[in-house]
C-alpha cells in the first residue's frame, strides 16, 4: 500500500517499480515497518517449543501484544488508502491490486507444492485485498461532493464501521448452527466456521474445521480498515499537529474502553475477529501511531526511525519474502542424526545459535537474525530506489 501524502510519483513504463515518491509520511513508514519486523520475530522463531509467552497469540479468549500485528497492518492499509491518490483512481487500478494481493497470499500457501485438495484458501494477503477492496468502496461511496469535508466523511465511515461491528456480533449470537445453537464461540463451533467449512471445505487452516481468516470475520477487520481511514481523514484536515495527536490519543483511548467493556458479552479474540477485538485492537493502533507521528513528523526525532521506514516502504515484498525464505529454510535439505532429515534452519539452528544461550534466548536470537536478514533486502531495494507497487 502507498504511504504517501496526494503527491505524484513516477513510473517506470511496464514495471510495477516506481521511484520514490517526493513526499511520504515518514511516521507511517516507521509504523509499518516496526508492524512488519515484528511480524518476522513472532512467525521465525528459531523453535516453535522455546518462545516467549508475548511472542505467541493467545491461544483463544483474550490477546497478547502478538495479536496487535495484524489489526495494526489492517488500520494501517485504511490510513494508506485515504492518504493515497490511487483510492479515487481508475477502479481498475484498485481491482488490480486486489487481485495481486490476493494471489500472491495464495501462491503462499501452496509454496512449493501447491497441494490441490487442501491448498489454503483464506489468509492474511487474501484478507488484507479483502479488507482494502471492500473499505475503499464504502470510501468512495461515502465521499461528500466537496472532498475538504474531511469531518462528514469521517463520520460516515465511522457509522459504517459501528454498524458492521454490531451486524457481525448479532450474526454471531444469535444465529444458530446446525447441530450446535446459537452463540457458540468455541473453535470451529462458531457460526463463520460453519460457513466456512460449506464453502470451503478442506481448504481451511487449523485441522480443516475453521480459519483464523474466514470470510464472516473479514466483516470486522473491515470495520477495523474503515477506523484507520477515519485516522487518514483526521491527518488529512487542516488541524495543527499537537491537536491530530491529541484527538488521536483520545479516540484511542475511548476505542479501548469501548472494547473492553465489549468483551464483558463479546470476548477479545483474534481467531474470530470479535467486534470487541476490532474495536479495542483499532485504540491501541490509533494511541501508538499517535506516538509515532508526534515522535517523527511533529518533533522530528526520525533517526531511530529510518530502518523501520525502510522496512515499510517495501512491506508487501518484505512480506511474501519472509514467508518463501521461511519455507525454503524449513524444508529438510540435509540428513541428521539418525538418517533423518535436517533442515537448514535447523542446522543453523543447533549449530549457531543453540550453543549461545538459554532455548528461549537463542531462538530469539534466530528471530533476530531473520529480521536482519530482510532487512539488508530491504534496504538494498531502497538504496537503489526499487518501490513495489501495485
């Protein structure tokens, strides 16, 4: 996604590569790029049986600082947009990258072997395209005329957003499934898992019974994009920037009590995108990207900054590169002990970093190392001005 104030940039003819644009919001860069390093940490643990308890998401009710990332890339794809002059552009252009987003999460998930009977339908790319396609359309449909009525627009996208939420939560309370009730909340008894398992069948994650990426739970994490672009219509006004953070940092707040008191009927939950999630989810990304803009864009401290930003400049690339660097170092290329097969990774593993501390320590390290990793990938793609766009 663009991260760019309405400016112009250039194109190369026939490349999906464009230049730098002249000016980019540095802040929402950095925010991008810290959501996206931290995504490589909690994902390429150096093994699965020694990782920090915040490092893994809650295992069902209730959330970890795990469970903010992707809310946190959701809200920031609805900032993004709203900031972006592609939003109002040719539909063809957002149907495209829709389309490219999409299928890149999908090639994914069949990377390597592209298994056909149980190749992953949903997941993060394909809700991400969803959630992008679906908010930039009630974006534009609710657009006022005068497009400087930055106030009326946000508050029909927040309206937008609070109807989507409350729809999700009577949908998944009070419609019975087959063979379980109504307001089962437990996994893959859920309703949206019912509707996935008909439409989708065994091309579902967890055992094939229901997915953390379903389609009836992308209704929520759009309301989460819609929050985001009312952030981007707030950044957009012509308010001071000491005022912006602090009604960021405000609405935040009271999206997390909102949440909160939500989760008394309507538990926290990742894995079925709650509305108590979305919305509490949606506080904490508004009072920390109000940190990080007070802290890069309005003081200006943007040293500490750039390697975040270099990181979210390219995020999607950095994204679909993690994921086919992690498999590849997965699969097992050597023989170990035994005769058995060995990984890369887990012969870098044992050899290099298990020697060098605690488990739990030296798989963070190997975390680490990753992000480093793809972040001289990243920076190399900056130095020489490579911006993928779609």
């Amino acid at each position: 996604m663009d991260a760019t104030r309405p400016t112009s940039t250039t194109t190369q003819p026939g490349s999906s590569v464009t230049s730098r644009p002249a000016a980019r919001l540095v802040s929402l860069d950095a925010f991008r790029g810290l959501t996206m390093a931290s995504m490589v940490v909690v994902n390429n643990p150096g093994s699965w049986s020694a990782v920090y308890a915040p490092l893994l998401h809650a295992e069902w009710h209730g959330w970890t600082p795990t469970d903010l990332i992707f809310p946190f890339f959701l809200f920031i794809v609805g900032v993004s947009a709203t900031l972006s002059k592609g939003t109002m552009g040719p539909w063809g252009r957002i149907l495209r990258r829709t389309a490219i987003i999409a299928g890149l999460g999908l090639l994914l998930a069949g990377f390597p072997r592209f298994p056909l009977a149980t190749w992953r339908i949903p997941g993060v790319l394909q809700r991400i395209a969803l959630c992008y396609l679906t908010a930039v359309a009630i974006y534009r449909w609710m657009a006022p005329r005068d497009r400087t009525r930055h106030l009326a627009h946000a508050i029909r996208l927040t309206v937008w957003a609070a109807v989507l939420l409350l729809v999700y939560w009577a949908v998944m309370m009070l419609v019975p499934v087959p063979g379980g009730g109504a307001g089962n909340l437990s996994p893959g008894g859920d309703v949206g898992a019912y509707i996935d398992r008909a439409l989708m069948g065994r091309h579902l994650w967890r055992q094939q019974t229901w997915d953390p990426e379903g389609l009836l739970s992308t209704v929520p994490a759009v309301a989460t994009t819609l929050l985001g672009m009312v952030t981007g219509l707030w950044l957009a006004s012509g308010a001071t920037p000491q005022r912006k953070v602090h009604m960021l940092v405000r609405a935040g707040l009271v999206a997390i009590l909102v949440g909160l008191a939500w989760n008394i009927a309507f538990p926290i939950n990742k894995n079925l995108w709650t509305s108590s999630f979305s919305v509490f989810m949606a506080g904490i990304s508004s009072s920390a990207f109000a940190f990080c803009y007070w802290l890069v864009d309005v003081k200006g401290w943007r040293r500490w900054a750039q390697p975040f930003a270099i990181y979210g400049m390219n995020a999607i690339a950095v994204y679909v590169l993690a994921g086919v660097f992690a498999t590849l170092l997965g699969r097992p290329w050597l023989t170990g002990a035994g005769g058995k097969g060995l990984s890369m990774k887990g012969w870098v593993y044992q050899n290099v970093f298990a020697v060098l501390g605690s488990p739990r320590n030296a798989s963070l390290m190997y975390a680490l190392s990753f992000v480093l990793l793809l972040y001289l990938v990243a920076w190399v793609m900056y130095r020489r001005k490579w911006f993928v766009r779609f």
